[in-house]
C-alpha cells in the first residue's frame, strides 16, 4: 500500500480553499485541481510498504511527544517558483512546532530503513498541479496576476493529531483513506 503520514485540516478551513478554489479555477489553464475533501498537511511520504511494515510504522509513530500546535494557513504561491509553476499552494505558518513534529517523525522512521529528508521541511497545501504542457506566457500572466491579488487567510486550526494514511491512485486523481491516529497530548517535544 502507498502511505503517508499527514496532518488533516478542519471543515471550515476546507470549505473556505475550496470556494477560493472555485473563484479562481479560471484563471489557471490546464491545472488539475486537488479535491477538497483530500486537502491535508503532508508531513513526510513513506512510499510502498507492507502490512508487516505497517505495524513497525505504526509502534514507532507512537513513540512520538509532541504538544498541539497552531496552524495559520494563508497566502499563496508556485513550486519551485512563479516562472516556471509546477505546483498551486496555500501557505502553513506554524512556528517552530510543525517542522520540529516532521524532524520526530524523520527520526522515529528512521530505524526502519527510511531515509531522512535531505532538504528542509516545507509545509504546504496543494491546490493544484500546472500542465507543463501550457504555454509558459499564459501561465506567467496567471501566476503574476494571481501573486498580485490580496493575499487569502483561509484561517487557523489547532493540530491535534497526525494519521498514517493510505493513497490510492486512479484516472480521477488520489483517494485518500486515513489508516492510524496518533494524538498530540501534551507532551514536550524533545
């Protein structure tokens, strides 16, 4: 099964992405939109694994003390950048306690054979993957006319728990099933 470890959004921060969602999708050609109801806080990408693998998974993210934490999501912008757009985002502020979690989760995994993120951790919400296929000045004037627009406050959460998730892929796009939740209680995080 293909897994992830996540951090979900609340209902009314995903009602808010997805009106935005639905007001700009025009100004986008060719951009495949992320479904609503599938929006999550990916915190580290686990791949393939097996049942077997699953439950050494599952004991070693429940090793995991972290504390809840705010999550401010606002503001958007391009991987890798707005020249060359290959992905739509919304933007996650959450101090030092979003990036310290994904370091726990790198360090708690490690053990079992996944290797550690070799670049920073930027949390993120993807709202769209850009066609490389459309023609690059049109997608620049979409970019720079998006980049110029109020900046959106989508607004903010309190993280309580992460999930294991499993993703399928299919011509409609990812469905995503949460498999395990692992609380956030109030621990300190080390």
């Amino acid at each position: 099964m293909r897994t992830f470890v996540a951090i979900d959004i609340t209902p009314e921060i995903r009602e808010r992405l997805a009106r935005f969602m639905g007001q700009i999708q025009a100004s986008l050609p060719g951009a495949r939109w992320v479904r609503a109801e599938g929006m999550h806080i990916t915190v580290k990408f686990l791949g393939e694994i097996s049942a077997e693998q699953k439950d050494a998974i599952e004991n070693s993210l429940r090793t995991i003390n972290s504390s809840p934490f705010k999550i401010a999501i606002g503001g958007l912008g391009f991987f890798p950048n707005a020249r060359s757009p290959r992905v739509f985002w919304a933007g996650i502020e959450a101090d030092n306690a979003l990036p310290t979690l994904a370091y726990a989760i790198d360090e708690a995994l490690k053990s079992l054979g996944f290797e550690k993120e070799k670049q920073a951790y930027k949390p993120h919400l993807t709202l769209a993957r850009l066609n490389p296929e459309t023609k690059r000045t049109i997608l620049a004037a979409a970019t720079k006319r998006l980049l110029e627009r109020t900046q959106p406050d989508f607004g903010t959460m309190t993280a309580n728990e992460f999930f294991l998730y499993e993703s399928k892929l299919s011509p409609r796009g990812a469905t995503y099933t949460k498999l395990t939740r692992f609380g956030l209680e109030g621990a300190t995080t080390q």
